[in-house]
C-alpha cells in the first residue's frame, strides 16, 4: 500500500495542483517537490488571493490535500500566435482575467472561445479553432 501511495503522489510532480489550507485558503501552483515526509515545493503559485510566489515550500502540516489541477489554457501563447496577423500593439493579452483583446477590445478571446464580428474575429475565430485542434493533438 506505501509504495502505491508514493507512485501516486510521484505522478503529481511537474502537474498543476491546487493545495488546500485551512479557512478556504490554497496555493495553486506547478509541483515541483516532495520531500519524503511529504513536504511540497511549489513554483508558478498563486493563493486564494491571487498574490503570486515564484517558488513556495508547504510542509505537510500545513495542508489538508492537494488535488490535480487541469493544465491551465495556454493563452498568451494563443495571443502569440494571434499576434503574427495583427500589426504591433493591437493584441494585448490580460494576464489577470486570462483573455486576449484585439484591435482595442473590438475582439474578445477567452478559454471558451472568440466574440466579435467582422472579417478580423472570423480570421480570429480560425486561428483559435486551429490552435485547440493543435493542444488536442499534442496531449
């Protein structure tokens, strides 16, 4: 039962997990390590409060459990490829609300998809189709 256990933990490393406190509060962040005793390294993290740490060490005492996270949308690499069709400094990717916004908020791009019209958000509209078929053949 020990060495399931260990496997299983060992397969969280290098994912997205969220890490539960007490009083609602969490860290999400990439796992990076675990001591033997369980204690965990975080890096990439953000709390319940949005505040960021670039590398974090919880020690066991200090969490209840840790779930597996989805892999976030990789957006800004999105708004990257979004921008190789748009003149400089009209995507503008907003790291906070996690969306991309084109031509001055004309265009909108979230996780769920383009909103806007015109010959640019259809352009957009493909680009983002194109990029989700690309994510779902590399996982």
């Amino acid at each position: 039962m020990f060495r399931s256990y260990n496997t299983e933990l060992q397969s969280f490393l290098d994912k997205i997990v969220k890490v539960y406190l007490e009083n609602d509060k969490f860290f999400v962040g990439q796992l990076k390590g675990i001591s033997e005793d369980s204690n965990l390294i975080l890096i990439n993290a953000k709390n319940e409060k949005n505040k960021t740490f670039p590398k974090i060490l919880i020690q066991k005492n200090f969490f209840k459990y840790i779930t597996l996270e989805e892999e976030p949308f990789p957006m800004k690499a999105l708004a990257d490829r979004i921008s190789t069709i748009f003149s400089k400094g009209h995507v503008n990717y907003i790291e906070d609300q996690n969306i991309i916004s084109i031509l001055n908020g004309k265009i909108i791009v979230d996780e769920n998809g383009v909103r806007g019209e015109g010959p640019s958000a259809e352009r957009v509209k493909k680009i983002y189709a194109q990029f989700k078929m690309d994510l779902e053949e590399s996982s």
